[in-house]
C-alpha cells in the first residue's frame, strides 16, 4: 500500500489586488498556512508523501520572504517529503527562482523538474512532466507512455495543464491527452491547474486548489488523499477538506410582491461562518423600486460581518408603478426626472447598457429621496 497527498495550485503569493486592503493579507496568509494543514492531513492519515502538481507560487518571480518562508515551512514537517512540479505559472523558464529554491531546500523536498523516473520509494515510481514554460505548446505527458519502470511497480504521474475536453478552444497539442493514464500503464495520474477537483477517469484526478481564490468553482478547499493497493489496482481516492475561506455564490431569484430582506436573511450564513467567507449575491428576477433599495441596503449593513459580501443585481428587473414615483415625489423637477429615467430604463430603442445606466439613476433617486424623507 502506497498512501499520499494529490494537491497543488498553493498559488503562494498571490496579490489578490482586485479585493479591499485589509481583506489581501488575510487571503496570502491563509494560503501559506495550507502547507501545514496540509501536513496536519498527512500525519493523521498515515501518508508519507505530499504530491504538489505545479503552481505552488503564483508567480515565476515570488518575493524571496514567499520562497524562503514556503520551503522553511515545508522542511518543519519533515519526515514528511513534498514533490514540488513546477507548472504554468511558476515554470522552468524562471531559472532563477528553481535554483533559489535548490539552494535553500531540505532533505525532505523534491523538486520534480526533470522528465525522469523518480523512485519514491521502494516499488513506487513517480514520472513527473514539469512545465518548460507558461505555454508550452506540446503534451507534456506524452514521455510517461515510454517510461520504463521495473515490473510490479506502481507508476504515478504528474503534471500540471488542461485536459482537452476543459479546453474546447485550444490546438490538440496543447493539453493533455484524458487517457494517458491509459497509454502509459499509469496507477494513477494526478492533475494540477484546474482549480475544482474534477474526477476525468478512476485513474485520473485534478485535485483543485487546497485554498479557492475566486468565485468560479464555488467548493470548498480540498486535497485528495490517495491510496493504491498495488500495481494494477484501483486507487482509492477520499477527499479531505483544506480550505480557511469558503467562496460561494449564492443566487437569490425575486419576484415583485417578495420581501427581499427576509429572503436575503435566509440566504446568508450565520454566526462566526461569517468572518472566513466569501459572499456573491446574485439577484434576478423582478422587484419594485422600494425592494432594490431595500436589499442593497441590507448587503451594505451585513457586508462587515463577512471577509466578503458583494451583490451583483445586473440579472434584477425593477417594476415600477406610479406609487413608486409618488414616494420620490408627486410633482415638480424631482416627478419629471423620475418619469424621463423610467421611460429610459424601458425603452427598448436604446442600447442595453443605456438602460442599465437609467435604471441605476432611477434607483439611486428613489434612494436618495428615501434617505432625505427619513
């Protein structure tokens, strides 16, 4: 039996330069700390051996505090050993930073960076493919199906890039073939640089990133944890869950006579849950001008409770009757503006962006009269 850890995508590093200030150091933090959560995984399920499929930094050029604090930490958790495959973004074309790590590494780290059997320990043979450049242009995998090894060994491959049914617009030869586990006889195949953990084959796995950095794939954090019996037979795989942060979003569909409020209420995560999550509110359907004030209002008053809560409305219609425009005013300059937006917002000879644009103007007036009638 032969046990391990899949994970990769660490991303360490990254600036996360699109979220608020206070929220960026927080983030790098929490992706530093998956190394030993990571570890904690290992120890308490007998695993030996951490594969990092590629990306464990976000950039080709990490600052030497990322590079140095990443590789102390891993040689704290020693006996452990970390197979680090350079991918994309941290490719064999930075020289420079795969000699640094060299230079500073512990006993217990191996960088897969060559195409050659790697023995990790006796009767288990990894064949790595590590990425020669952000764009490589060619299958790396394509070298494992040649590989020998000796026979009764279990054989493990590693890479890091796209499977060709994820990347319907991209040339053959840039992706991997989705049996190569298949062709090259391998035990398992283990992925990097999807960031959901995907099942391609019972032989082929992406692991996803231990720590979620965007919205996309809305899961949570996780590692594989592996085991093969022997050469030939099935691996078993059991997810185990990594991340600090939970990313998620959460549609809120309306309709005209809802109570947006309440229905926000039920929506969002309670108690300390709050502070680790990240939080998209994605409004569509219908709602009279007095609930889309009212909901933005009550994302503005709950947002401090969470790393993160955004609302993205672009998918919500507002209704509007000529109560609504009574609440912004009855007559005068006020009256006249309100009706000259509404016509705008549903005037199907303008452009969409037009509409959006005096829709929006319409609903900040509403609110602004609110604001000054309280």
């Amino acid at each position: 039996m032969f046990r391990f850890l899949h994970s990769g995508d660490l991303h360490l590093g990254k600036r996360f330069g699109n979220m608020p200030e206070d929220l960026r150091g927080r983030l790098r933090e929490a992706r530093h700390g998956i190394i030993a959560r990571l570890a904690d995984h290992a120890r308490a399920q007998g695993a030996t051996t951490v594969l990092l499929a590629g990306d464990t930094f976000d950039t080709e050029t990490p600052t030497p505090e990322t590079r140095r604090q990443a590789i102390a930490e891993m040689g704290h958790h020693a006996p452990i050993r970390w197979v680090v495959l350079p991918g994309n973004h941290d490719s064999l074309q930075a020289a420079q930073l795969w000699s640094a790590l060299r230079g500073n590494a512990p006993d217990n780290i191996v960088f897969a960076a060559e195409t050659e059997v790697v023995i990790l320990s006796p009767g288990v043979a990894l064949l790595p493919a590590p990425c020669t450049a952000r764009r490589p242009g060619r299958d790396l995998t394509h070298w494992m199906d040649g590989a020998a090894t000796p026979e009764g060994t279990i054989r493990i491959g590693l890479a890091h890039g796209a499977i060709q049914q994820f990347s319907e617009d991209a040339a053959a030869s840039d992706v991997i073939a989705p049996d190569r586990a298949r062709r090259a006889g391998l035990d398992y195949l283990a992925l990097g640089d999807w960031h959901g953990a995907i099942a391609v084959n019972s032989h082929t796995h992406y692991a996803g990133t231990p720590e979620p950095d965007r919205f996309k794939h809305d899961r949570p954090g996780q590692a594989l944890l592996v085991s093969i019996a022997g050469p030939g037979s099935a691996p078993e795989v059991l997810p185990l869950e990594t991340g600090s942060f939970t990313w998620r979003t959460l549609p809120l569909h309306l309709l005209s006579q809802d109570d947006c409020v309440a229905a926000l209420s039920g929506l969002l995560p309670a108690g300390p849950l709050r502070r680790q999550s990240l939080i998209r509110i994605e409004a569509s359907g219908r709602t009279r001008l007095a609930g889309r004030t009212a909901l933005a209002s009550a994302v503005e008053h709950a947002a401090p409770e969470f790393a993160l809560l955004e609302l993205d409305e672009s998918a919500l219609s507002t209704d509007c009757e000529s109560e609504d425009l009574d609440l912004i005013d009855r007559a005068g300059a006020l009256r006249q503006a309100a009706e000259a937006l509404l016509a705008e917002s549903t005037d199907e000879a303008r452009s969409e962006a037009d509409r959006d644009v005096a829709r929006a103007a319409l609903v900040r007036l509403f609110s602004y009269s609110e604001k000054v009638a309280s």
